[in-house]
C-alpha cells in the first residue's frame, strides 16, 4: 500500500513523517516527490493543486486533512472515489469552546465592559438578562453543530437549529429547508453558523438573511457568529447591516479572503470580533491517527466511515 500526502500551505514534510509513524511499513510518498502512480491506493489532501490526483489508477479513496471538504470538491478532475472527512472528538470540542465562549460574550456584554475599561469607566448595567431570556440558532446540524447546540442548552440558551434536510429526534427545536428558514431566523438574537460550503451555502449570510433576525430580544440586537467557512459570508453585507442596526455584532473566525487584508475594514470596526480562522484547530498527530485507523479498518474489511455526499458536498 502507498499513501500519497498531496498538501499546500502546511509542513509536506511533517505530515509525511506522521503517516510514516503511524503506518510502518506501508510506503509514504510525498506530491512533488517520484514515485510510482500506480501503486497508490490512498490520498490524504489539503488544498491539492487542481488535477494532481488524477491518472492514480489504483487510488481507492481520498482523506481530507480538514473538517472541510469544500478545497477537495473544488477540483474537477477529482478521482471517482470516496472522499472521506475527518471527525475528530477534540476538534468538535474545541467549535463547542469558541461558540460558548463568544455565546456568553455577548449575553454578559463583555465588548462593552472592555471598552469601559480602556476608558476607565465606571458603569454597571443591573438589566442583565439570563442566558434562558436569550435565543440562539445554530445554522448547520452536523457533528460540529449538534455539540455546539447541546453544549449551548447546557449554559440554558434557548436554542434552535436549522439545516438543509430534517433532523430527527433531537432534544431541542429544528427547521430545516427554505420553508424553516424564516421561522428560524425570527426566533434567533444569536446566530451560530457551522454550515458546510456548498454551492447552496455560498454567499447565505448576506443582507436578506441577517433581515430575517429576530428584533427587540434581551441582548441588545441580533449578533452574528460564523465559526464554519468564510465563502458563506458577504462580507459588504455584514457590514452593511452593522452600519444600520440590522446587526448589533458580528463575530467571525472565517473570512472571503485569508488571511483577512490589512486593509479590510473588518479588523478596526467596534462590533466586529476577528479571530485568525482558530476556532478548532485539530492535532495534526490525532488526525494521521485517525486516517491509519480508518485504513487498517477498511483493510480487515470495514467500511469507509464518514464518507462524503458528492452531491450535497458534504
């Protein structure tokens, strides 16, 4: 067996030596290096030059480094494998963290509070209300959104869900479609996006949208945060709507352009959280971990697990 590590932007070097460690004795080849195509039965990607993965004769599957998939269904010359996603437990716990944590900023004020301290100002606002008073949707059901949404309930958020296709048995309200989406969005002060990048999600949150929020809730407005891909957003939009109160704050870890342009008006606006796309960074040796895993799985004659749907692209 051959494993192929076809990167850009991360250590090639340090990726091949994790398989290596991982998997002994299997040969792990690097793109860019010789070796031989047709004894390649696996590929591990992140952002692979268009095209470099085709003419893999043997090639018998595709593991995205990322949460992601959205860099690998971009390539048109993709092999007609499964293209399999990573799900890691400590990155699903790592969204949880920057969702609650930026949940509970916006509940308890906390942008307001620094800026009274930069100006060394006293003021105390006793209309505080409880995280029960406050109403969260969390766009995107997926592995990544349903814990974001359970550990949400926990902190006593009133939460919702929406997503493309219905969910079942779940223990908190959910929309699905275009028909739940304005339901959805009138009940939601604090929007959590974790979709998927999709050629149906590009560009969603944009002005239409953000005007279907819901007004006059406990946190001073509607606030926007997007943890998931930074192609869902219109960044002019946001912008936009914070300038006429459609939006009371944005929060964004993702951007259209990344890293974000010094000269983007993102970076200095008073309600605009920037965070440098760090939500959930994995263990990169957790995630060669799991990819030899699935390998040895599939090679005792299991089946792939987390396969995506090319035709949702997720």
């Amino acid at each position: 067996m051959t494993l192929l590590v076809a990167l850009r932007e991360w250590d090639l070097a340090a990726w091949v030596a994790r398989f290596r460690r991982e998997l002994p004795g299997r040969e792990i080849v690097a793109l860019g290096d010789p070796f031989d195509r047709r004894a390649v039965e696996y590929a591990v990607s992140w952002k692979h030059p268009p095209g470099s993965l085709a003419g893999l004769p043997n090639l018998e599957a595709i593991f995205s480094l990322g949460a992601g998939v959205d860099h690998l269904m971009g390539d048109d010359r993709l092999p007609d494998v499964p293209v399999v996603r990573v799900v890691d437990p400590d990155l699903t716990s790592r969204m949880s963290e920057y969702v609650v944590l930026h949940a509970l900023k916006i509940l308890r004020q906390q942008m307001r509070y620094v800026r009274q301290q930069q100006e060394r100002v006293w003021q105390d606002d006793r209309d505080q209300p409880s995280a029960a008073d406050v109403r969260v949707g969390v766009m995107g059901l997926g592995v990544l959104g349903l814990d974001a949404a359970r550990k949400l309930r926990v902190m006593g958020f009133d939460v919702a869900g929406w997503s493309r296709s219905p969910k079942e048995r779940l223990d908190f309200p959910a929309f699905s479609g275009a028909d739940g989406l304005a339901t959805f969005l009138a009940r939601t002060d604090i929007l959590i996006c974790l979709l998927p990048l999709t050629p149906d999600t590009r560009g969603i949150i944009d002005r239409k949208l953000l005007g279907g929020l819901a007004r006059g809730g406990r946190v001073g407005g509607a606030h926007l945060v997007n943890a998931g891909r930074g192609g869902l957003q219109v960044e002019a939009d946001i912008l936009a709507c914070l300038k006429d109160g459609t939006l009371a704050s944005a929060t964004l870890d993702v951007f259209e352009t990344e890293p974000l342009p010094q000269a983007s008006p993102l970076w200095d606006h008073p309600r605009v959280t920037v965070t440098p796309h760090n939500a959930a960074m994995s263990d990169p040796v957790t995630i060669a971990r799991l990819i030899a895993e699935q390998i040895r799985r599939v090679e005792a004659g299991e089946p792939f697990q987390n396969v995506v749907d090319r035709t949702r692209g997720y």
